[in-house]
C-alpha cells in the first residue's frame, strides 16, 4: 500500500463524515462544498495548528505523538477500531512496516480438537486475510465445504465476495460483505507489505464490482460478534448469533461460533442438516456375510 494516500484517504473520510455542528461549531454562514470539517476546524479542535495538520494528514508528519492521535481521534469521532488503524498507518514513518509472517497458518490440534466437540452448530478458525483455516461439519453445511476447495481459495471474504452461491445464501449480503471488506482493510493497515493480501484484494477489485466502492470507503472493522442469516437450499432460513474468540497463544487466529436458541427452528433445522450431511461410516466386516 501506498501509505501516504491511505493516511490521507483515511483522514480525509473520517473528517467528511463529522459535521460542524456535531463537532460542536457555530455556523459561519458560508456554504461547504465538500461535506464535514474542513482541515483548520479539525486543527483548531484538535489544538494544534493547520500547518501540522495539514501534513499529518497528507502522511508527512514524524513521529505524531499520542497526544495528537488522541485529539484528532476524538475530534474526528474515532471508535476503537478505527483508532488503533490511524495508529497502524502514522507508525509507519516511527518503524518498519509489520510483515505477515511468510510461514504457513496452522490450527493446533486442541483447537480441531473444540471444532469437533461444538458439533451441534456451525464453528470455524480464521486466520489472516480471512483464511479459513479449520471448519467443522456444519460450517460446511451452512456456508461452503472449504476443504474441498484449493487451498488458495479456502478465504472467507473470497467466498462472500466472489462465489455465486453466497450472494443467494447469506442473508442482508450486503451488509455482510461490506463487514467483510472493512475487516481486510484494518488487516491491511496492519500489515501493509503482506504479498498475499494485496494479491486477494486485487483479484476482489477486479472480480467483485462492488468492492471498489466498500474499499474507497476507508471502514475498519474487527471480528466480534453480531448476528448471521442464511437461506439454506435444504432447511430454509437459519438465524445465528455469532460470537469471535482470539485463540489463546495465537493473537492471528479467531474462533468464529455460530450460536443458536436452544429449541429454536434453527436449532432444529441444524439438527436435521447434520444428519443429512454427517459423512457415511463404514460399517463393521463380518465374515459369512
């Protein structure tokens, strides 16, 4: 990534969307022709001068201090997420950019181990770049058999953005692949020089028409919980609750379980997608027969 137009781009479209009387300004009276705060107001909000802001804003600025990334976060209205994202993206004149390791992700047997043993509703691992690293049987079931994928496309934000099927199966999906496209945008702050990432967000520009416009929108978004629908071809509509868990020792892997109501439709229609999806066991051989 080019950081400097991320720094500014990021800035430019968090400032357009806090309006001056939300910041709190008295109308001047004259008329804006770009929406939000212009550069001077978040300057003189944020106690430091247009000058410094100005090229804190166009990525020339050394070494911000906290202090100055506090005040401009809280006069631009920065949630969580999206500050430790400014932080990701000014740091990188402090350091050296952070580098996905190149090794390959892999879940620990304990945690196959928790993805067998939730086998009454859907769980899976994601690693970075949304990469679908473990999946259980109704994981499968609801969303995709990823592990009859090729390896490079076992992605979760792939499989939202790009295979036909989603668009019919995920509930409000657009909403859903927006999220998605906000969560590899954080990942990118993070790791600006990861060769894989940049080769995934290429192929969705290319190959996702409406990626372009989610991306150019500058949202962040980590994985936490909320709720997931999907219009399963076999059992209808299915209602989750889902809940991302950071795997203890690995801060790169996140348990994603799609949580149910105990004897709700879903959780009955779940019961019936395993029975017809569970895999065939071979049957003991007895001699004689």
């Amino acid at each position: 990534m080019d950081r400097t137009r991320e720094i500014s781009g990021f800035l430019r479209s968090r400032r357009a969307k806090v309006s001056p009387e939300r910041a709190g300004l008295p109308s001047d009276g004259r008329v804006r022709r770009v929406p939000g705060l212009r550069r001077d107001e978040v300057a003189r909000l944020a106690g430091v001068s247009t000058e410094y802001y100005t090229r804190l804003e166009q990525g020339r600025a050394r070494n911000p201090s906290t202090e100055v990334v506090d005040a401009v976060a809280r006069v631009l209205r920065l949630d969580e997420t999206e500050r430790e994202h400014l932080t990701d993206l000014l740091a990188s004149g402090a350091r050296p950019a952070r580098r996905a390791p190149a090794r390959a992700q892999r879940v620990r047997p304990g945690l196959h181990l928790m993805l067998e043993t939730l086998n009454h509703v859907p769980a899976f691992v994601l690693g970075r770049r949304t990469d679908v690293l473990a999946s259980n049987q109704l994981a499968r079931a609801v969303l995709t058999d990823f592990d009859a994928l090729p390896a490079t496309h076992r992605n979760l934000a792939r499989y939202y953005l790009l295979d036909p099927v989603a668009r019919e199966r995920v509930g409000d999906w657009e909403r859903i692949a927006a999220e998605t496209v906000a969560i590899l945008r954080f990942e990118a702050g993070r790791y600006p020089n990861d060769r894989q990432l940049a080769d995934l967000v290429g192929e969705l520009t290319l190959k996702c028409p409406e990626f372009t416009t989610w991306w150019n929108d500058h949202k962040v978004l980590r994985r936490t919980h909320g709720a997931k629908h999907y219009h399963h071809p076999l059992v209808a509509d299915l209602h989750f609750s889902y809940e991302s868990f950071q795997a203890p020792g690995d801060a790169e892997q996140t348990l994603c379980v799609y949580n149910v109501e105990p004897g709700s439709e879903t959780a009955q229609a779940l019961q019936v997608l395993a029975s017809w999806t569970a895999p065939e066991r071979e049957l003991p051989y007895h001699q004689g027969r």
